[in-house]
C-alpha cells in the first residue's frame, strides 16, 4: 500500500473514531434529558393524585434539560466544525482555534485516563494556510500519545507559537503517576502526515515535551 492510499485509510479511521466519540456523547446527553422526562412523568403522576407539586423541584428539572440541550448543541456545532475541515484541500484557519477543537474532541479520551488537556492562549490568533483535515489529524495524533503517555492523573499543556515564519505546537507533559510506557510513536501515518504537511516533530522525553513545527504557509 502506497503512503496515499494509506493516509486514506488513516484518515477515513481517524474521521470515524471522532464521529464514534461524538455520538457516544450525544447518546450521553439524550440518555441525561430521557431520565428528566421520566421524572417530570413521575412528578405528573403524584399531582393526578392530589399530591401537591414542588415548583422549585420542577424549576431544577427543567434547568438541568435546557443545560443538556446546551451541551448537545455545543457538541454538534464542534462536530460540524470537524467535518467542514474537510471541505477544500487547502484554507487558512486560525491554529488556536483549531488546536482547541481537538482538544475538545480529546477530552472524553482524556477524562476517561484521567488526564487534563489544557490549552494556554496567546494574545493574538497565528493564521497559517494549511491542509486542515490532515493537521487536525496531525494534532489529535499527538495529543493521543501525550494522552497515554500521562495517563492517570497527568497533564499535558497545549502551548501555539511563532517565530518568523514558523508555527509550533508544544505539549508539555506533566506526568501524575509518571507513567512512562515506552511507545512506538511517532508511528507511521504520524510520518506520512509530517512529510504531507511539510512539518517536523521534535520528541524530548527526558524534558517530557512534544512539539510539531511547520511553516506558517503550507
């Protein structure tokens, strides 16, 4: 299989294990509001039989529905942001804002191996012209193995700069419980994205840093 025809592949997984995620939230939130409504039934129910209804009780009810309403949209909006990555081969975008997105997609991953994504802004936004589908898999890429790699109770603090005309996204790692499993990354579609993205990543170990660099115009 050629390097194109994998990246296809890659990419075809990577796209369903992002759809698979996001679902399984929605289906968290639908499970949420189902309960809610089971409850207002029951509330219904006790009134019919004279009981006299608790206002605030059902005031909380309907506060917590609206929250996961909320939620849910939040959930779809992120997800249609995703998709649209896919759109034009190459676009400008803003790396924070994209860097962010993927950690939102991260976070039940992450929360799941009790690990904390933390994403400390800049000042200003860093535009770059890029393949967007194929950076966002570069930085979910990486943020999965940061992932493991402080798994249980870990940090990793997500950190975008600029110098000249090159961008960089470091992870620094915190480790919790120092889980250092050793790990075959960066793994090959991890070096076939790089070669397609003109990147480079640099991987420290010893001073727990990750970091891809590029340039800002791809």
């Amino acid at each position: 299989m050629g390097n194109i025809d994998k990246i296809d592949v890659e990419s075809l997984q990577f796209f369903g294990k992002i759809v698979a995620s996001v679902s399984h939230e929605i289906k968290n939130v639908m499970a949420i509001i189902n309960e809610k409504a089971g409850l207002l039934k029951d509330l219904t129910l006790m009134a019919e039989k004279g009981l006299p209804l608790d206002p605030v009780r059902i005031q909380t009810v309907a506060n917590e529905v609206k929250f996961q309403i909320k939620r849910c949209d939040t959930i779809v909006k992120n997800m249609n942001q995703f998709a649209h990555s896919a759109d034009e081969y190459s676009q400008h975008v803003d790396l924070e804002t994209m860097t962010g997105l993927m950690i939102l997609l991260s976070e039940r991953v992450a929360s799941q191996m009790g690990v904390t994504l933390n994403l400390i802004s800049s000042d200003k936004s860093i535009i770059i012209k890029t393949n967007p589908f194929l950076l966002e898999f570069l930085i979910w890429d990486c943020l999965q193995f940061t992932i493991k790699r402080c798994a249980n109770t870990g940090t990793v603090n997500i950190i975008i700069e600029k110098s000249d005309n090159t961008v960089k996204v470091k992870y620094l790692l915190e480790y919790g419980t120092h889980n250092k499993a050793e790990s075959s990354f960066p793994e090959e579609r991890t070096t076939i994205l790089m070669e397609t993205l003109s990147a480079k990543l640099f991987l420290d170990l010893e001073n727990h840093e990750l970091m891809i660099s590029m340039s800002e115009n791809i």
